[in-house]
C-alpha cells in the first residue's frame, strides 16, 4: 500500500511511493497481542518487536523507521530516528515522552481503551471495602464469623446504593466510572476543569475544580480520575483528606503523586477516613518486578486495599489499543489526519 502526504505542516514528508512502512515496537503490553496487530497494520508493513523497552536496543533499531510504538521517547532515540514520522503511546500518558527529543515535524499521539476496566476496577474494589469483604476473609480463615448475624455490636456494611460518589476529573475515565456506578444505584457529583462534559449525565451536580472541598465533604467515595500536572499535584492533602467523611473511601486510579503520601498515611494510620484504594503510586520497579511502592508502610495498615497500578490492564484494554493504534499508523500510510494526537512536554 502506498503511502500518501503527511498532514501539511504537521509531520515529516511521506517516504516515497510503494515503500512499506517500517515500525518498531518496544511495548511489552503489546506482546501478547502481536498477530493482531500484525493482522491490522497495512499488509507491507515491516514491524520490529521488543519484548521490552530498552533505550539503548530500540535506539539502534530507529534509524530507518517510520513509527515508534512505546511508553519513552529520550533524547538518544531522537538522534537516531533519521526517517521517524510518528511516535505513537501504547496507553493514555504521554510523560514519557520527551517533547524536546522529538525530531521536528514528528507527530505523537495515545490512545485509551482502558476506561471500562478501570471503572470495573473502581466499582469492584469499593464494592470490596464497603462491605469489608478483605476483613472477613482474613477472619473466616481463623474461624471467626466476622458478621452482624453473629455478633450483634458489629454494624452492617453498606452497598453502593444509595452512596453519593464524588468524581474528581470527569474525562475518558471519570465518565465511565460514574456510568457503572450509576447502574448500582449510586448518587454522583464531579468536579472537573471542563464542567460541560457532565451536562445531562444524570450527575447531582457538577463544578468546576473551586467545587472540591465540597465533593470531598459530600461523597461516601472519592474517585480520582485527572491526569498529574503541576496544579494536580497533591490536591489531596491534608486539609482536603481532613474534609472527607470519616467513613468515606479514598479511590485513585490516576497517579500517585495526585495524593500527598504523608497525609495519606496519617490518615489511614489514625482511621480518619473509611480506606483507600490505591492502584498507583510513588515508587516503581526499575528493573524486573520487585519495589516498594512507597517509601510508607502503607502494607502495615488494614484499610487499605494495594494493587500494582492494574486497573487498566485487562485483555481487552490491550486488543482495544492494538488496533487503535494499527489504526492511527493506516492512517499515516494513507496521508490521512492522525487521531489522539498530543503535544508533550
């Protein structure tokens, strides 16, 4: 298939007519789902895969290429990316990729996918800690008939109906959220930087982020769905964990860094809000699959449920990427415009 124009003004001229595309891969999410995305791309396409991403092997294998699928774009790659026209994320953050590297006219773009999972994810998880459900398996395991039914001074947990859900960032992610909690007979209120995203969605309210200390003071769970940038970072501290209800749930299935750790910690530690869901965090394995997710020993309290920032990661997220992808570089052979493109930093 022949390649046509790249968008005028946007990216680097087209290779010349007839040539296959050339693209790298170097997503290890992607693997498992290679003849799809083989099955998607245009039948020339000559792709290049690595189980993993490593600077100094995915650079080597650049010059030549047309497209670079993965999660980092350094400035070593830049300077051998000789024939690049697109670098493409195989998820929805881009702060990998470092803008100043990109060679000029190089397009890049994400994709998503994920939204379904992670709010099945969200409302699994509340669903777990609402109902105290980690607590009377560790107690049925000793013997122990951890239950209302047994022992009369125990209170009997909550369902998600009839609970107001508090949505802070109400994009990809947050509208999913509220559409499946919505379905369990949940209230919602969101705050988002774009208010007109909510009109008509069934919420109770919606405002604008100068709305946050009343979602936190109003909401049973608290569901943070908004990317970390500067103003993002630590929006919940202290003050803002101290309006929260006592027996509210802290959910966060954006990035770490968006909840003070200290603060966070204190707060569990001292059972001043119900728990916490925490899927991301502040510390990551660099090499192999062994970290401490924080500095804290957030594993030495037991209201708080730990995943290892698997919300997102399901089948379908990935097969739902892969040819979202396959799409955007059809489209790049094709001289026709790109979609999800960004601009990183």
């Amino acid at each position: 298939m022949p390649k046509g124009k790249s968008q005028a003004g946007a990216g680097r001229d087209a290779a010349p007519s007839g040539a296959p595309l050339r693209v790298v891969v170097a997503d290890a999410n992607f693997m498992p789902h290679r003849a799809l995305m083989q099955a998607q791309l245009p039948a020339d396409t000559v792709v290049s895969w690595h189980p993993a991403f490593d600077e100094a092997a995915v650079a080597a294998d650049l010059p030549g290429a047309d497209v670079f699928v993965g999660p980092r774009f350094t400035a070593a790659m830049g300077a051998a990316a000789d024939s690049l026209r697109l670098v493409h994320v195989g998820g929805a953050g881009y702060d990998g990729i470092d803008g100043k590297a990109l060679p000029d006219g190089v397009l890049c773009a994400n994709t998503f996918c994920h939204e379904s999972s992670i709010a099945e994810f969200v409302a699994a998880t509340s669903v777990v800690m609402r109902r105290q459900l980690l607590q009377q398996d560790r107690e049925l395991r000793r013997g122990h008939w951890d239950s209302s039914v047994y022992e009369s001074q125990r209170s009997q947990p909550s369902s998600l109906a009839g609970a107001t859900v508090g949505i802070v960032g109400y994009g990809h992610i947050g509208s999913h959220v509220w559409r499946l909690m919505r379905a369990f007979g949940a209230s919602g209120v969101a705050v988002t930087s774009r208010p007109e995203r909510a009109e008509g969605e069934g919420l109770s309210w919606v405002a604008g982020t100068d709305g946050l200390d009343r979602l936190l003071a109003e909401s049973d769970i608290v569901v943070l769905c908004l990317p970390l940038l500067p103003e993002t970072r630590h929006i919940i501290g202290r003050a803002q964990l101290a309006a929260m209800r006592s027996d509210a749930l802290l959910v966060n299935v954006s990035r770490g860094p968006l909840v003070d750790p200290e603060a966070l910690f204190d707060a569990l530690k001292d059972r001043r809000i119900g728990g916490a869901v925490i899927d991301v965090w502040y510390q990551y394995p660099s090499g192999g699959a062994h970290a401490q997710p924080s500095p804290l020993p957030f594993d030495t309290l037991d209201n708080i449920l730990m995943t290892p920032h698997i919300s997102g990661v399901t089948t379908q997220t990935f097969q739902g990427r892969v040819r979202e992808v396959a799409a955007n570089i059809a489209r790049l052979q094709a001289g026709e415009p790109l979609r999800n493109l960004v601009s990183p930093r």
